[in-house]
C-alpha cells in the first residue's frame, strides 16, 4: 500500500488511482472516515480516466495515530508535501464535511498554484457553531453531546450516526443500507480516539481562507455548476 513519509516521522496513507496522464481529481473525507468513503467516485471517475487522488488524513484509516497535530493546519501541511510527492497540478479538490473544510483552508493557506478548482460537499466552511453572526450554525449543545458521547461509548456513538442522520436514514420511510452503516462505522473505529475527539472543534473559522471564491464571474460560476472555481493567484 502506498505511504509518504511526512516531515514529522508520521505516515500518511493514500490511493493514486486511474490514468496517470489522466486531468487529476483529489478527494477530501469528511468526519471520522478515511479515503475509503470516497471510492465510488474514485472509482468511476478512473474508468473514466481521470487521475484520482484520495489520502487518510494523520490519525484517521490506516496513516498514522498521531498524537499531536488533530487541527487543519497540520492537515493542509501534510496535503501539500503530499501534493508535491505526487505533483499534482491542475487539480478539482474535492472535499465532503470536514474534508471541505481541509480544501478550503489549504486553498486559504498555501494558494491555488496546484488547483483550478474546488467542489464543496456539505463542507463546513465559514464556520461550524450557531453564533449571532452566523444564525444557521449548530448549536454548541449538539457538538458537547458528541463530546459526551464520545467518551461514554464511542462504538455506540458512531453507530448511532451511521443509522441516524449521516445518510439521512432517520427521515420517514427513507430506506436504509446496512452495508453503508457497517462501512462508516468502521471508517470510523479505525480513527484513533484522540483524532475523532480533537476534531470535532467549533473554534475554527474559515471564512477568510473562502475569500479566493469572493471575486467569481458569473461565467466562472457557471462553469463549475457542481462545484466552486477558484481563480489562481
């Protein structure tokens, strides 16, 4: 399986897939999953081919537990030495969650010369916490009772989201999958604790690392459809 080796000693996990000439799509996980939450899409778009490009963020999957370093800055770190292990350029970042909040933070952070384009899935950019200033924010209630429930029976806990509002399948007469459920609650088992506890922070605001998107023509708009353009700096 393929691993880079990233400036601290950890090891990141990741999957390179498709043509390797093919344009290039990365694919950014959400909360508590690893890059195996992604592979539908990685795989048809490799039969299709495109070069696509999935990691385990540090802590999460099979990259390692580390102790230190569970916060998005440390995160688009180890994207970027990825990136450049791979050189990736002309990439659709693709990021769902939590993940949408690494895409913006590393476009934020270390700039668009590696990307054209960003897809934002459900991400949690600008901000994740129900304040004055952001009213469709989730209340802190909410993310202290992941917390409780976290430390009281994670296992419990993350199969509880699995069957419940992750897929949506506590919605009237919605069918559920137990496969799904199984796959997400073993992406998340296979976390480490102190990642899937460290990550689930309200303190993170990321509006200015969106302020790339600000600027877009209506054309520009246009052409992304399912997704957001980025300009290069």
């Amino acid at each position: 399986m393929p691993y880079i080796k990233l400036r601290d000693g950890a090891e990141l996990f990741y999957k390179d897939w498709g043509n390797p000439k093919g344009p290039i799509v990365t694919f950014s996980h959400g909360w508590p999953l690893s890059s195996d939450n992604w592979e539908n899409q990685m795989v048809f778009l490799a039969d299709h081919g495109f070069r696509v490009i999935g990691h385990d963020r540090r802590g999460h999957g099979r990259s390692t537990q580390t102790w230190h370093g569970n916060n998005m800055d440390t995160f688009v770190d180890d994207l970027l030495e990825l990136f450049e292990h791979l050189g990736v350029k002309d990439a659709v970042m693709v990021g769902h969650s939590h993940g949408g909040g690494e895409v913006t933070h590393f476009l934020g952070k270390h700039g668009t010369s590696r990307v054209k384009k960003a897809v934002l899935v459900g991400a949690i950019p600008p901000f994740m916490l129900k304040t004055e200033a952001n009213a469709q924010g989730t209340d802190k209630s909410v993310f202290d009772s992941f917390r409780q429930a976290m430390h009281k029976d994670r296992s419990q806990f993350f199969l509880d989201v699995a069957s419940g509002p992750f897929f949506g399948f506590n919605r009237p007469d919605a069918p559920k999958s137990e496969g799904q459920i199984r796959s997400w609650w073993l992406q998340g088992m296979n976390t480490s604790f102190k990642t899937a506890y460290d990550c689930i922070q309200l303190e993170r605001v990321l509006s200015r690392d969106i302020q790339p998107l600000r600027n877009l023509t209506h054309t520009e708009l246009e052409r992304s459809r399912s997704g957001t353009v980025v300009r290069r700096r």
